[in-house]
C-alpha cells in the first residue's frame, strides 16, 4: 500500500502556494530540487521556495509515473540529490504521477552525521541531523573569490551580501586562520577531517572533557552552519551560536549507546552572567533512521537581528571518550571581518588598544594607541559605532582607514576578511 505522507488540503496548499498551473482537473505542476530519494519506499523529497522561505515535501511516486532524466527515461533511483525537476502530482490521489529532473547524481561518499542549523534575520531557526552518504547540496548562487588568509577556502559571494563559506578538511586552510584559539582540536591531512579529542583541564583532571573550534569569522543572519560528522565517539556534539550581550544558542546531540545511538537532540538558549538556561523544544530522543528536524524560535524581540555572532563547533563529556571527527564545514551569513584589532574607548575617543600578530591591522601598517578617526568616510563617535562599521564591510574588498598617531594623520587600507 503506498504510504501518504499529505492530505489532500495540504497538497492543495501547497500547489496555490507555488503558484502551479493545473494540466487537468486535478494535476498540478512545481519547480524544484531534489533533497532526497527512497526507491524501496518510492518516495521522493524535494524542496522549493515560497517567497523567500524554503519549504521542503515527501511524495509518494506512482509505480506507473513517466520519469525522465535529462529528457530520457529513467528510473526512480537515476535520481538524486541536487538535481532540479519538474514534478506532476495527482492532487485527488495524493501520488506523483511525472518528474522531468536535469542534472547529474552526485556520488556517494562516506557516511556522515549532517548537522544543519539555519537562523533567519527575526530570530527563527531550524535544527537538522540526518545520517547521508550524501555530499551536501551546492544549491548556492553567487559570484566566486579568493580569501587572502583561506586561500583553499571555497568562498562565494550571494545576493544581500550572504556569503558562503566551505571548508574541506582533506585540504584544508592552517588551523590558527581558520580557528581562534583551537582547545583539543587538530588537523590530521592522512586522514582528511578534523579531529576533537576532549580532554579535562590540566589543573582539574577530574573536570569536564571539552574540545572546541571557534571558527574565525562572525556572522550575521541569516545564517546556517553544516558540519559532517565522520566518526562519532560520545559526549554532547553541535554548534555554539553566541553574542557577548545577547545571549547564545546551543544545538546539540549525544549518545550514551555509542555512534548508532539512539540520540538525544536539545536546542536551548542561554543568557546572562547567571548564564540561565532556556529550553527552545523539549529534548528528544532520535534513531536518525530518518533526518529529524527541529523548528524553534529564539527568545527575542521580533525585529531583525543585526548583531553578529561567533561560532563554536564543540564537545562536552563527563569521562574520556574516543576522539570525534568532521570532514567537512560549511558557512553562510553576512561575513563580519576580522581585522585583528581590538579597539577601546575612552572619554569619547575610539583607539586601537591591541593589534594581533600577524593579522590584517598589522599588516595594514595600524598600530597600537592608533585613534581612529573615520571607516570607509564614515565617523565613529563611539565604540559601537565603530564595532558596527567594521563588521558591515564588504568581505573580500578593501576598507579605508583614517588615523591619527600623535600629531599626525594618516590613511589606511585594510583588505576586509
């Protein structure tokens, strides 16, 4: 008996939604990717975009439907990942009775652990796990360029200054550019991932095991961090999403029953120096035979976010545990540069208080006690305004800096990443 995923009203919904044009009384036609196909069940998820929201279905496809694949015919499992088609659906009996599909399946790799989140501008969010061989789906339109400090980064820019960022650990980008300050984590380029190894504190044996990668750029929603998970070996896994005075969001997984679970997921938000714990959806137990999604909503106003937030790959466990790796991390967000500076205030005047080694302030020539005077022609009157400035320049393009050092004034160019 095949399986109904939908009711009639739903799929009804979703054909006006779309905007889909009707072939018969009661057939309907959509534009949209493929995320996912399940031949044993004749099943088929895809994805599409209502405005400017992406929505994803799962469909139940007739034995008798008309498959092509690049205008030849196919079968249900020539079809893939990534490939974009136009599906026909009988919206009376709920099944799909057409999909012209283009493009090329993408190969099967190793088996994964995909942990997806994604944060819109006004505070909601969605948090995924789904065990694929699978590669992640490059369904981001943009305009390449070149990181001067991750050259092997591959980088793209999108519209609304969205950029994308991936980092593939087989070959990878030094770990002191790509990571602040790295706690237990290291690059092995044999064995192409990251490796997170929690260890406790040397003056606390008996603490906590942690292992943290603080990823080097700030985002700015919306957001979403991907990260492949190769090999799993316990304790609470998942992204750290924070801002110093706003507060941060924790997703996460574990297992006490090792890397074929079954897991628990939690999404939760803390704030405040008392760092106050807020559970965003009841914690659940997975068998991630399926991909399990969770849909929250941060607790704040509902305006849009424009503070950008660091994030923190990381692992916490009670007892040591086997090492847990990644393979693969990717980005997306309103880039915040990081021009290795830090800068002060003091009786209303903005400076340079530290510059790091090696960074993009130094090499710009800026130096300590540095007063800035103006950002790309704009003036700073304040340390905020100063933070906010910095971290809306164009990533990838040159910013112009106005100091003055003792009597002196003097330009600056600093390449914004």
């Amino acid at each position: 008996m095949i399986r109904r995923f939908f009711a009639l009203s739903s799929l009804a919904t979703l054909a006006c939604l779309l905007t889909a044009h009707a072939f018969a009384a009661d057939v309907a036609s959509v534009q949209c990717t493929i995320k996912s196909v399940d031949p044993l069940t004749r099943s088929v998820t895809v994805a599409y975009t209502v405005g400017t929201a992406e929505k994803s279905i799962t469909l139940d496809v007739s034995r008798k439907a008309e498959i092509t694949l690049n205008g030849e015919k196919a079968d249900l499992g020539a079809l893939g990942p990534g490939m974009k088609a136009t599906v026909e659906y009988d919206r009376a009996l709920e099944i799909v009775t057409k999909i012209q599909s283009t493009g090329s399946r993408l190969m099967m790799g190793q088996m994964v652990y995909r942990l997806t989140l994604s944060l819109s501008e006004f505070g909601d969010g969605k948090f995924r796990i789904e065990k694929t061989s699978y590669p992640a789906v490059d369904d981001f339109a943009g305009e390449a360029f070149t990181l001067s400090r991750l050259p092997r980064t591959k980088a793209t820019k999108g519209q609304d200054g969205v950029v994308r960022l991936v980092h593939d650990f087989s070959d990878p980008d030094d770990l002191s550019v790509l990571a602040l300050q790295v706690k237990n984590v290291s690059l092995q380029r044999d064995t192409k991932v990251a490796v997170f190894t929690p260890r406790s504190e040397p003056n606390d044996p008996q603490g906590p095991r942690r292992a943290t990668f603080p990823y080097s750029k700030r985002l700015r929603p919306p957001l979403s961090v991907i990260a492949d998970v190769v090999e799993y070996g316990g304790g609470q896994f998942g992204f750290q999403v924070f801002h110093h005075t706003v507060g941060g969001l924790q997703c996460r997984f574990w297992s006490d029953k090792g890397r074929d679970g079954p897991f628990t997921v939690q999404v939760a938000w803390v704030e405040g120096q008392k760092q106050t714990v807020t559970d965003l959806c009841d914690e659940m137990t997975v068998s991630l035979k399926q991909p399990y999604e969770q849909q929250f909503r941060l607790p704040l106003p509902n305006a849009r976010i424009t503070d950008a937030f660091l994030v923190h790959l990381h692992i916490g466990v009670k007892v040591d545990v086997p090492p847990t790796t990644v393979s693969r991390l990717e980005v997306r967000g309103r880039v915040a540069p990081m021009l290795g500076v830090g800068l002060d205030e003091k009786q209303g005047v903005v400076f340079v208080k530290t510059v790091f080694p090696n960074g993009l302030g130094q090499q710009a020539g800026i130096q300590q006690g540095d007063v800035i005077l103006a950002i790309n022609a704009k003036q700073p009157t304040t340390l905020v305004e100063a933070m906010n400035l910095l971290s809306l320049l164009p990533i990838g393009e040159k910013a112009v800096i106005n100091i003055q050092r003792g009597d002196k004034t003097m330009e600056r160019s600093v390449l914004a990443e």
